[in-house]
C-alpha cells in the first residue's frame, strides 16, 4: 500500500493542475472579451456620430434653412462614404496590417467632425459628413476582419455577438445623449463630442489593439492579389447570398434611421428625448437578441438559426404594414412590432457574417470589405426610394421596412434552402 507521504504529493499535483487550466481559462476567457470590448467601441464610433445626431435633424434644418431631404442628404452621404471607403480600407488591411488603416481611418473621421460642427450651411455639413463616413468606415470593415483572424464557427459568432453588445453603447446611449446636448447646448455639441470620441479611439488603437494580420500572411496581398479576392468573392453565390441577407436586413434599419425623427418628432409629436428612449429600446432588443447566437448557434446550427429567425422577423414587419394599411396607426402597436421585429434582426445580422467570412479566411479583410460595401449601397438604395414616397405619416417608413424583411425572408430561403429545421 502507498503511504500519505505518497499520496500528498499527487494531491497536491493534482491541485496545480486545476489551478494551472483555470488560470488558463481564466486568461482565455479574459482575453476573449478585452477583444470584444476594443473592437467593439472601435465599431461605435463610426454609428454613435449618426445616433447621436439623429434627435436633432429637426434642429439642424431649422437653423441651416434646409429641407427635411436636404437634411436627410447628411446621412445619405455618409452612409455611402462608408459604404465606398470599405472596398479601399478591407484590402489594405490585408496588405499593411490591421492597425494602420484604422489610424488613418479615425484620423479622417475627427477632421470630418470638426468640419462639421463649423458648417454654416447645409451644402458644407453634407461634405464634411462624407469624410466622416470615409473615417468612420475603417471602424467598420477592419473589426470583422480581427475577428476572421482570430477565430472561426461557433467562437467567431460568439465573439461577434459580443462585439455587438459593447457596439449596442451607441445605439442605445446615443440618441440619448444626442437630445440632451442638442436640447441644452445646440446640435454643434454633438459633432464636437464626435471629434472627442475619434481621439479616444485613436488612443485605444494605440494601446489596446494588438496586430492580428503577421508580416508573414501580409506577402500574399497586393493589388492584384485583392483584384483576385474580389472576383472570388463576387463569384462566391453562398457568400454572396449571406450578405445580401444581410444587407436588406441593414436597409430596414437605415430606413427607420432616416424617417423614424420625422415621423416620431414631427408625427407623433415625441420630444427628442422621448425619441431617444424609443430608438434604445429597438436597440436593446436587437442587441440583446444577437448575445443568443452563440447558444442558439450550438443548440440548432447557424445557418437553422437564421432559417428560423427571418420568419419571425417577416412576420412582425409585414404584420405592421398590415395593420397600418387597415387604418390603425396606434404608435404603441407599431412600436411594439418593431421591436419584435428587429429583435428578431438581432439574430439574423452576426449569424449571416459569420456565415459568409467562413470560407475566405484568407482573405477576409477583403471579404470583410465588400460585405460592407453591399450593406451600405443596398441601404442607402432603400432609404432613397423610401425617401421619394415620405409624407408626414408613418405608412412610407413602415413600408419601407416590411420590403426589407420580406426579401430578407425571401433570399433566406434561396441561400439556405427552404428545410425545415431539425
């Protein structure tokens, strides 16, 4: 028999062993969320400058003298600066590095803050709201890619679910934050806090993101190189479905961002406060829906996940459209419904990203990139053509939305077969 002498010893390895793996889980789990955290705050800062904002549309073309399409030009540009600037930011990303592109990037986007809260009149806020968006893009593209780079399956839907938590401080904090200054100092205030917030941004490169794309992958990306990338991407019908799902689910969104002040403020006759507390509560709900895609994801697979929830998420949109093309315009109804709606979104959104940058490892900044590109020309497309029908009531927004969600449905079922989930 062994002695206690003997069996100390192996208890006492034992007890190291368990403190060495958690310790290492610990570290992992750590590090894990730090990553989260940058990449997400990187993320917000590009979005929090058209959150912010949104509340003070009203004022900002009362004192430039602008119309309310003139006004909403101001977010249309950005959004197609962001969405232009990724095909450039994704494959440079790929040839320089990660963190270079977002210090040029972040850069651009405090000149661009600073150009407008000097704008005296609407035609110079619409210009230096472009560069902001050609700033503000590299926070968008470059994100993705990290993730690419560090994880793949199940840890990446994780991840960027987590992403999206730390990104949900824009939405939901935001608008909030937009009405008070606007309210208290005037709508300036806000671009001011948007340089400030490019400057902590560019400290939290600085600091706190480590380069995830080695010297050594560098080699194999060029021009030509990214040429090629794209015309595998673009050849790629699975990718390319994803991110069209993707993209319209995007387009529902920028069509409530763009008509939602009108129609809330001027509508409804919310104050830019209450407007605030509605766009964080949509916020929250797609937000908090997105942290079920890694548990869901293991439970039922991704791509059944997102079979599942564009049903709910068509349903909800198209049931408000129904509702409102029968005459009840009740707010509280359509509120509920596009939280629903969008909560449902919240599922849809990092699945199908993750989805589509799984193959393209190699390059994805690049397939980073051109996912990007397509989310932002669909949207913009979207906003404009719900734009030429907007009146002072909420039918044109809500239909807008409803188009989205049902040709999301729609490609879902193209892309990811029609099977009934297991």
């Amino acid at each position: 028999m062994l002695g206690a002498s003997h069996i100390r010893p192996v208890g006492r390895a034992r007890r190291q062993v368990f403190i060495v793996a958690g310790i290492t889980v610990l570290f992992m789990q750590t590090s894990f969320f730090r990553a989260a955290l940058v990449l997400g705050l990187l993320s917000a800062i590009g979005p929090f400058a058209t959150d912010m904002y949104l509340p003070a549309l009203p004022d900002i073309g009362s004192s430039l003298g602008a119309s309310a399409a003139q006004v909403q030009a101001t977010l249309m540009v950005f959004f197609i600066a962001m969405g232009a600037g990724q095909i450039v930011y994704g494959p440079v990303s790929d040839m320089v590095g990660r963190r270079p592109p977002l210090f040029f990037g972040l850069t651009l986007f405090a000149v661009g803050s600073i150009g407008c809260a000097l704008a005296d009149d609407i035609g110079a806020l619409v210009l230096f709201r472009f560069l902001q968006g050609l700033g503000a893009c590299a926070g968008v593209v470059v994100p993705r890619a990290v993730v690419r780079d560090l994880h793949t399956g199940h840890d990446a839907a994780r991840l960027m679910a987590l992403l999206m938590l730390v990104f949900s401080v824009s939405p939901i904090l935001a608008p909030l934050l937009g009405s008070v200054l606007t309210e208290w100092i005037g709508w300036r205030s806000v671009f001011w806090t948007t340089t400030v917030l490019a400057m902590l941004g560019l400290a939290l490169v600085a600091t706190g993101l480590r380069e995830t794309r080695p010297v050594e992958r560098r080699t194999e990306s060029s021009v030509r190189g990214a040429l090629a990338a794209y015309r595998v991407v673009l050849r790629d019908r699975h990718y390319l479905g994803l991110v069209l799902i993707g993209s319209f689910g995007v387009s529902s969104f920028f069509v409530y961002l763009a008509n939602s002040p009108f129609v809330l403020i001027n509508g409804y006759g919310l104050t830019p406060r209450q407007y605030g507390l509605v766009f964080a509560a949509n916020a929250i709900s797609f937000i908090g829906c997105s942290q079920l895609v890694g548990r869901l994801g293991r439970r039922v697979g991704l791509e059944s996940l997102v079979r599942r929830a564009v049903i709910g998420y068509a349903g909800a949109m198209l049931l408000s459209l129904l509702l409102n093309l029968a005459g009840v315009s009740r707010l509280d109804l359509m509120l509920s419904l596009l939280f629903v709606g969008f909560g449902f979104l919240g599922l849809v959104m990092p699945t199908t990203a993750v989805l589509a940058l799984d193959r393209h490892g190699a390059i994805a900044g690049t397939a980073s990139a051109l996912m990007g590109t397509l989310q932002f020309l669909v949207g913009t497309t979207m906003m404009a053509l719900v734009g030429l029908f907007a009146d002072a009531s909420a039918r044109p927004m809500v239909a807008g939305v409803a188009l989205c969600a049902a040709i999301v449905w729609l490609l879902a079922r193209i892309t990811l077969g029609a099977r009934r989930p297991a």
